[in-house]
C-alpha cells in the first residue's frame, strides 16, 4: 500500500545518532544525500568506515552531532549544478512516520542548501512513498 508524504518530512536516522531533522523530498534525485562535513575515513575490523558531523537544526548551527558509520560504497555523482564527486556511500535506519528501512545515503557538502538531509526517489520507493509536492510533513513529527 502507497503512503503519502509532502515536499519536506520530518524524519530520523537513530542508528547514527539523529533521532529527528528535517528533509526536503526529492524524486529528481536518485540518491538520498546527507550533509556532513568532518569527514574521516578510518579502518575497523579490516572494513572501511567514515566518521563525520552533521548538523541536525538548520536553524541552530551550534547543534551538531558527531557519527560514524561503515562505508556501503564510494561512487561518482553529480549533483543538480552537473558537478561530478565522488561521495561516501552509508547504510543505515531511516524512520518516517510509522515506518522505518535500511536507506543508503551519500555524504556530500550540502552547506549552502536549506535543508541538511534530501530524500532521493531509491528511498522514496523502497518505502512504498508517493509524493504531494503542495503538501508538507504529512508522516508527522516524532518528539
């Protein structure tokens, strides 16, 4: 069964420490990109892993919190302006209202966009999302 979801959600990703932010819902875009600057790759158990920070409050850049999590993949994207990068690949839990999947999401310099997090069309299906671009956080907000 589709479930519908406005042009921006509210959303968490738990198992890297973001119980809540916001997100701007993308069906243009492929891959679900999250903004982290900080970023370090380091070994762990012979995999490779990425350590980053993320700002979870657009509004309130002093509200950081600092992740980790293994590295899925690193790939070429590019990005809305035809820029080519190459961008770490994670996988980890994404919640949206009442539901919550795996998601892959890519760390990218999302500095000078308004929101933090972009939810890509992969994620989009993978969770049976249909999308009403004139309506906003139709999944509700989790406190």
């Amino acid at each position: 069964m589709k479930k519908l979801v406005g042009w921006r959600e509210w959303i968490g990703l738990p198992e890297i420490g973001i119980p809540i932010m916001q997100c701007k819902v993308d069906t243009g875009a492929k891959n679900s990109a999250l903004h982290a600057f900080k970023v370090d790759a380091f070994e762990s158990g012979g995999l490779e892993w990425v350590r980053f920070s993320v700002h979870v409050d657009e509004t309130d850049l002093s509200k950081i919190q600092l992740c980790e999590a293994r590295v899925m993949d690193k790939r070429l994207v590019t990005d809305s302006s035809g820029n080519v990068s190459e961008r770490f690949f994670i996988e980890t839990m994404l919640e949206i209202g009442e539901s919550h999947y795996p998601i892959q999401v890519s760390l990218t310099d999302r500095d000078t966009m308004k929101f933090n997090m972009l939810l890509g069309r992969t994620a989009l299906r993978k969770g049976h999302f249909i999308v009403d671009p004139g309506k906003s956080y139709l999944q509700g907000k989790k406190q």
